[in-house]
C-alpha cells in the first residue's frame, strides 16, 4: 500500500474509531477502495458492526458520516446504504504527492517493508561451454529488476550467478577436447565458444553409437571432482573463455552480481551435504546410488551416482546450506525456467525431509519462453544467440534513429532504446507466460507507440522536453486548486500509486506490474498532452501544470531505472 494513502486511511480508521468506540485495526481492515466511481475515494462497508452494535449497517453508515468531522485532506464523508464514503481534497491530495514525489526524487518509491531482512536471488546462471540462451537472457532481465524491486524496498539483496560451471557435462567437454582427430587449434584461436559448443554437440551425438565415449565422459568428469591436475586445467580454459562472453552480454544489459559463484564452488561442500542426509537418516541406496526420496508422485533426488559422482541436485542442496548459513535469507529466490519445476519441487522438498525449517522460505520463481526462438535452431525455428537478438535490436533502433535524428549521441540513444525494448518487451506481461516476440518482425517492439519501451522512453524524453521548454526551475509553490481537473486527479492518483505498486511486484514477484503500471501512466500522460496544454501562457496554471508534468517524468524515470531500461532525456 502506498504511503501517502496509508497516512490518509490511519486518520480515518482512528477518527471512525474514537467517534463510534470501534476498534481502529479493524476499521482500518474494512477500508476499501469503491468499486464504482462517483462514491468518493475511500469506502467504509458497516456491515461487520452490525451485530455488535445492534443496529442495521445503513443506520451505522449515517451515524459515521454524521460524526466524523472532514478535515484537510479528507473534504467529505457521506453515507450511501449501507458504506461510508471519503472524498479527498482534490488539491490537497496533490499537493500531498506532488511535494513526495518532487522532495524524494530519484528515491520516490522507495519504502523500508524489507528493512533488516535479506532476499538471496539466484539468476542468469548461464553454462560454461554452451550458449547463453534466452532462457537466461529471461532470467537475467527477471533476477535483475526483483533486485531492484527489493531493494528499493529496503531488502539487502545478494544476487548470485550459479553458473552451471560442473557436472557430468564438462566430462563429455573434456573427453571431446581431447581426441586427437577431433583438434582444430586454428578454429580454436579463433572462435573459441562456437568452437567447443559443436564439439559438445558432436560428442552427443557420437555417443548414441559408441558407449565407450560415455564411459570416458564419466571418467573425466570423475577426475575433475578428484581434483585432477590436467581436468582442472582443462575445465579452467573453458570457465574463462566462457567468462568473456557472458561478461560482454552483462555489460550490454547494465548486469551486475554480488557473487558468482556457480556449482564447481560447492565442489568441497558436498561431502557435508550427504554426511547430513546419512546422520538424518533420509538417505537411502538405491541401485548402487544414494537417494532422498521426496513423497510418492515426485521422482527422488539422487546425491551420489552409482560411480560416486555428485549430481545438479547435490550442488544445489549444498548451494542452498551454504547461502542460509551465509546470509541468513528471509527469501531465496530461484528464477529460473517454468521446465525446471519439478527440479525445484524436488530440492525443497528434500530440504524439507533434512529438517530445515527454513525450506519454506525457498521459492522458484519460474517464467515461459520465447517460442519464436530456439537456442538450438532446432523444429525450424530459426537460431538466434542471445548476443544476436540484441545486437540486432541495436542496429533495428539506429536504423530507426538516423530518420529523425538532430540529437547529439543518436547512436548511443539508439542503443539504449534497442536494448530497452528487448528488456520491456520481456517484463511487460506476467512472467509465466510466453514472451511474444517474432524475430522477423523487430517492429512490434520497437516502436514509438503500442505497448512499447520505446513508446514510455519517448513520453519520458517528452517530458523532459517541455520542462526544458520552460526554461525556469520545477516548484512545488504553486496553486494546487489548478490541477483539479479530471485528467489532473487521474495523473495524480496514478503518481500516488506508485509505491504501493512497487511494494506489490515485490509482494507477487512480479516485475511486469511495474511494466504496465508505466504503460498506463504513459497513456495517462499522453491523454492529458491532448486535452491540456502545459506551457501556457498564465504563470500560475503555467507553474502548477509543469511541477504535475515533471513529477510525472520523475516516476517514469524510477520506474524504467527498476526495469532495467535507461531513460535518456533526449531521444
Ligand atoms: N545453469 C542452469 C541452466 O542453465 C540454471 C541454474 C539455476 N540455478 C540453480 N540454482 N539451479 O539450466
């Protein structure tokens, strides 16, 4: 809920409260936004007094109204059946959020829900070796803004990339690398990741037909986790050669973690992990393996191979102790793909059965796909790599720029503004749902209008635009009584609801409220510019329309910089 009304309703509830001998908590609980128009901002249904007072509710209502004295803020009260309605001074209200938004700037929306309480998000997390696909490219785009979302929320915050850097995988790595007939020191120098991906690829397929090479796959990978010189050296070239190219896409989106530690961390943690399955006597053989069965429809979770070797499950079980007794977490999220469901259901649950009470604060926070694209061009779909789609929105938005462009850094401008429409685009509907994005057709995303990033960065620089216009500083004396208008009221009550929106993405786990909350204060704006001029030539109305305008421009400001996407002034 957002601050400004929650002051508003704290007066009601206590004034109702006193006046009628209520409890403030509860009246504070009934207090409801009305479900049609015309019956004032705020809502009192009387029905849950009417047994304890013995009275009908719409007697109730009118004892209330009658009591209850309007002050400021709260102009009038009156009964309509059975409900109390508040109606807020107009004026007052935006004179109330004008001056938070004006005062907080940068930090309007910031709140303190979260304070003394850490949020571990587990994000990106792409492979060594292989490609950084879109899957991650979600993830990353997702992880990235629930961090910011907390953190203005006042949650510390650890983002960690579990980088998917061990497993059965890098054996079959290695034992590609190293047949002899298969070497290409050229290619290798050259092209290094697309080099190692088609090895991999090769391996994969040459092991349908020979099951010798799975057999030295698993001894490799044996290797590596005994600490083996030669596979150590080997998994460290593909490690940092991957590094390179994950770093220039985390560059590209403006991505930071705090940790990157990924699963080849836990390599010496482990041990723990099944000697604390063993002493809690959830551990059980099966088929040579060691196992935690999870419940009766859910497949088990498998510690040890029946050749000793750790498993995904394993990494993330010691992945999971690790950052509890590390950063003693309030929440760790995991954001990762809706196809690892049962991958995830099957670790809390395990988590659960070694008596970690705190598995109940684990949570996958899982998100569709891009149908249109494969990462292995596969089911003729066409491929497209991460670092295609974005380097394409790029050169999509430069295009687009050089038609109209007389603005200084147009091609750093069309940077920001292709990059922001793949984010946007990602964030904009409910995170389970398939992004909508066809790779034939870059216009749906990019454009200046629609459901678009471009289309609020545009509002955004427009703006900013006439408040340069205006040429004299943002003040918040003005007349208040001039921005009362309905198209005012309406852009004041979206400002207004702001906080309470970000406190509800958080709350959801759900960054596409923040996407579409900027979407409508867009269209909000954009219909106010069609009914009211704002650089008029009456100073007053002038000055009053111009602090609206520019706190409009600071909101979506915030809002972008929690997506992801820049904001340039000019565009
Ligand atoms: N590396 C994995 C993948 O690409 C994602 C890891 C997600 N995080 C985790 N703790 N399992 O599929």
């Amino acid at each position: 809920m957002n601050p400004l009304v929650q002051v508003v309703l704290d007066d009601i509830a206590q004034q109702v409260a006193t006046r009628m001998d209520l409890e403030v908590a509860e009246v504070r609980s009934l207090l409801e936004v009305p479900r049609e128009s015309g019956r004032g901002d705020f809502a009192l249904p009387c029905f849950p007094f009417a047994r304890v007072m013995r009275r009908a509710p719409q007697q109730i209502a009118e004892e209330i109204a009658t009591a209850f004295e309007p002050g400021p803020i709260i102009q009038s009260c009156q009964a309509t059946g059975p409900f109390v309605n508040f109606t807020l001074d107009p004026a007052e209200r935006a004179r109330r959020v004008l001056g938070a938004i004006h005062s907080g700037g940068d930090d309007f929306g910031s709140q303190d829900i979260g304070s003394g309480k850490t949020v571990v998000l587990d994000y990106s997390s792409p492979n060594i070796a292989k490609p950084f696909h879109v899957g991650h490219l979600r993830s990353t785009v997702i992880g990235a803004a629930l961090i910011r979302v907390y953190r203005s929320l006042g949650y510390q915050t650890i983002g960690v990339n579990h980088l998917g850097d061990w497993g059965t995988q890098f054996g079959h790595m290695m034992a590609a690398y190293s047949r002899e007939d298969w070497k290409d020191p050229e290619r290798e120098a050259s092209d290094p990741i697309p080099f190692y991906r088609e090895l991999y690829a090769r391996f994969n397929l040459e092991i349908e037909r020979d099951a010798g090479l799975a057999e030295e796959g698993r001894n490799w990978f044996r290797r590596l986790e005994e600490g083996d010189q030669e596979a150590r050296e080997l998994w460290k070239k593909f490690h940092d050669v991957s590094m390179i190219e994950f770093d220039r896409i985390y560059r590209k989106l403006g991505v930071t973690f705090d940790h990157f530690t990924g699963e080849s961390f836990y390599n010496d943690k482990m041990d723990r992990v099944v000697e604390e399955a063993r002493s809690r006597e959830v551990a059980v053989e099966s088929e040579g393996a060691l196992v935690i069965s999870v419940g009766d429809h859910v497949p088990p979770v498998m510690l040890l191979k029946s050749n000793g070797t750790t498993t995904y499950h394993t990494r993330d079980l010691a992945a999971a102790m690790y950052r509890q007794e590390t950063f003693d977490f309030e929440m760790l999220l995991y954001v990762v793909g809706e196809e690892q469901r049962l991958h995830f259901q099957q670790l809390f649950h395990a988590l659960e059965r070694m008596g970690f009470e705190w598995a109940a604060r684990c949570r996958h926070v899982g998100f569709g796909r891009y149908p249109n694209i494969s990462s292995r061009g596969q089911g003729g779909k066409r491929f497209v790599g991460l670092d295609e789609i974005l380097d394409e929105a790029i050169r999509r938005a430069k295009e687009k720029a050089s038609e109209n462009s007389d603005i200084e850094d147009a091609s750093g401008v069309a940077e920001v503004v292709g990059i922001g429409a793949v984010i946007f685009n990602d964030l904009k509907n409910n995170r389970k749902k398939d992004v909508d994005f066809d790779p034939e057709d870059w216009n749906t995303i990019l454009e200046f209008r629609g459901d678009t990033g471009p289309y609020v960065q545009y509002s955004h620089a427009r703006t900013a635009s006439i408040i340069r216009k205006h040429g004299a500083p943002v003040s918040t004396r003005i007349d208040y009584q001039l921005l009362t208008t309905p198209e005012d009221r309406t852009l004041v009550s979206l400002l207004e609801s702001y906080p309470g929106r970000l406190a509800m993405a958080g709350q959801e786990v759900e960054p596409s409220l923040v996407t579409r909350y900027l979407l409508d204060l867009t269209k909000a704006l954009s219909h106010y510019y069609h009914k009211h001029k704002v650089l008029v030539e009456d100073p007053p109305l002038r000055a009053a329309r111009i602090l609206l305008i520019d706190c409009a421009r600071q909101v979506i400001a915030n809002g972008l910089k929690i997506l992801g996407v820049a904001a340039p002034e000019r565009m």
